[in-house]
C-alpha cells in the first residue's frame, strides 16, 4: 500500500467528501444500491445514531476510504453486551486493491474492541457478493444464516377489517406496554437492543434537520396492545438509489410504482415489529393497514428479517419481489446458539 495513506476519525468537515464517496460506491451484487445523502452526513448519524463513530482513510488530503461504527447493546450469549454496528465500509472504485480496507479494519478493530471490552462484540451486514465478504475470515468474524432485505410496495386499496382491532400512532402513556412486548418477543433473539420506555421516547425524539423521522404504531385489542412496529421517514436526510438491477426489476420497480426512472427509492424504514403470543394476525393487519395508511408519505416499505422467524408469515411477501440476500459478520470470543433467530437492522 502507498505510504501516503493515512487513517484517522472523522471530522465534521469531512461531511462533502463522505456523501460524494458513499454515491460513488455502490454495491456488489445482481442489485447494486447507495445511498444519496440530502442532509449533512456526520449530523444525521450523530443524531439518528447516538453512539456514531467512524473512520477515514485518505491520500493527501483526499478521502478515498471509509467506515462507519456505532456503539449499542445487544443480546448474544446469554447476556447483553456491548456491541459495534459496522456499516458503510467503502473504498473509492479508483483506489480499490490497494489495501485500504484492510488498513480501515486493522485500524479500526483494536479500537473499537479497546472501547468494548473483551466480552464485547462487532458486527456488520454484509450483502453477497460485496468487498467486505473476504475480510469476514481474514479478521476472524463468523457468520450468521442468512437474513433477507428488501422494499415493499405501499396498497392501492385497503385491507378488510380485522373484527376487534384497530391501528393507531402510539401515545406517550404506551411506551411501558410496547417496551414489554418488544423485549418479550424478542427475547430469545441475538442482536436485540433491548428497548425501555425512556429509550423509545428517546428514538421518537430523534430529530435531524429539523427532522423528526420515527414513530411508532401498535394494534389494539379490547383496550390490550396486541402488536406493533416503528417506521423512520428519513426520506427528506438520505434516500437509497439502485445503480444497477436486471432489466427486469426496473421494470417491475416502474409497474408498482416504487422505483422512479431516477433509481431513487421514496422508503420508510420499519424495525421493532412485534406482537403478543397468538396475536400474529393482528401483526399481519398492522403490516397490511400501514402499507395503505402510508401511502403518500412514500412509495415502499423497507425491512430486514431472518427467514427462520415467525416475522416472514407476518410480511407474507409475494414470491415475486425481489429481496437481498445477506448475512450479519460477527466478531467475538463468545460462542452463542447458530440456531437462534436474528434481529435484523433495517435501511440506512
């Protein structure tokens, strides 16, 4: 590697050059995505993302490289630990093969598991056919089963009633009842965040931009919270843009009107999607209810989900659109059931 190059942490200043790197990078893959950032980068993740950090690898004073981290916790081996979300490993296609990512992860990794301690965690999403799947083994990590992503089509018409629900934003005063069941359901899950109502008070506060992305739904039986999950509407920060699909996805992208001949996605992201013992129909028409309720405030729905969990017979996605395939990298010394299911983090 050139010895002009050199790794340091990001600056607040560095927000032009990321967003010009991040658009230059797309995706390996038969689908092949980025992401186009309508806000200052560094003050979106600071915001949205409470323990952000990341790292830039330069030559001169140009960023050719970089990655991103954040600090949460997360369930795994019996306990919760303090975890590292690693996201957006990029290199500019011009100084690729040069060991730059490498340098970014020998970096990068003794500081992050410094910061963690040795019961710690790293982990990372990473699509098949990507740049990081060869420095997975390289730097130890092993992998989880595969997870699936993708956009989801809002309804044109409504879903039928379902006798003795009904949908609706969550109210401050439900935070104690949604925190419960979010932790209950995803309590034999890895990677859970586990929730309380001061953090989900917290998340519905975000604000970036003068922004307030998230919100949070539920189903309601009988006066009983029975289901739910949270959208982010970060449509007006960063949206994602296809570079490359099969003519054929375009095509069909163009025919449920999701994907624009400009190749930017309109998407809310959906995470925390929950719901109580044999409640699974009132998920499916909290699901159903807000593909059409959300009609106007974007085109798709974007979700994450392990195939092996109950939350694919909620999602119920037609055989026909077209999902990613990934997989999360996971790098520590504990060891924890490969069986169990997979919390996935959805979009940017």
């Amino acid at each position: 590697m050139s010895s002009t190059f050199t790794i340091r942490p990001v600056q607040p200043d560095d927000s032009p050059a990321l967003a010009a790197l991040i658009q230059a990078t797309p995706s390996l893959g038969q689908i092949s995505f980025t992401y186009k950032y309508l806000a200052d980068v560094i003050a979106v993740h600071q915001a949205l993302s409470p323990g952000f950090d990341g790292l830039v690898a330069l030559e001169g004073e140009t960023i050719v490289g970089l990655v991103f981290g954040e600090r949460l916790d997360v369930q795994y081996a019996g306990g919760v630990r303090p975890a590292g979300y690693i996201s957006n490993l990029r290199v500019h296609p011009d100084y690729r093969r040069q060991g730059i990512a490498h340098s970014l992860a020998a970096y990068g990794l003794p500081y992050a598991e410094n910061i963690l301690g040795q019961d710690g965690l790293l982990y990372a999403a990473v699509p098949a056919g990507n740049l990081s799947e060869a420095l997975l083994s390289t730097y130890n990590f092993h992998t989880t089963q595969p997870i699936q992503g993708g956009a989801v089509p809002m309804r044109g018409t409504p879903p039928r009633d379902l006798p003795g629900i009904s949908v609706r934003p969550a109210f401050p005063s439900d935070l104690p009842s949604l925190a419960d069941g979010m932790n209950r359901f995803y309590k034999d899950h890895i990677l859970w965040s586990p929730v309380s109502p001061s953090s989900l008070a917290a998340f519905l506060e975000q604000q970036a931009a003068e922004v307030r992305p998230n919100q949070l739904y539920l189903a309601e039986r009988a006066g009983q919270i029975v289901a739910g999950l949270s959208t982010s509407d970060r449509t007006n920060l960063v949206r994602m843009h296809i570079a490359h699909a099969p003519v054929y996805l375009h095509l069909l992208g163009a025919l449920l009107g999701v994907l624009p001949a400009t190749g930017s996605l309109r998407s809310l992201t959906v995470r925390h999607v929950w719901y109580a013992p044999g409640e699974q129909e009132a998920a499916r028409h909290l699901w159903q209810s807000l593909r059409y309720r959300l009609r106007h405030q974007a085109t798709s729905l974007g979700i994450a989900f392990d195939p092996q969990d109950s939350l694919a017979d909620v999602f119920q996605l037609p055989s026909w659109l077209p999902l990613v395939s990934a997989r999360y990298g996971l790098r520590t010394t504990l060891q924890d059931d490969p069986d169990r299911p997979v919390y996935c983090l959805a979009g940017p």
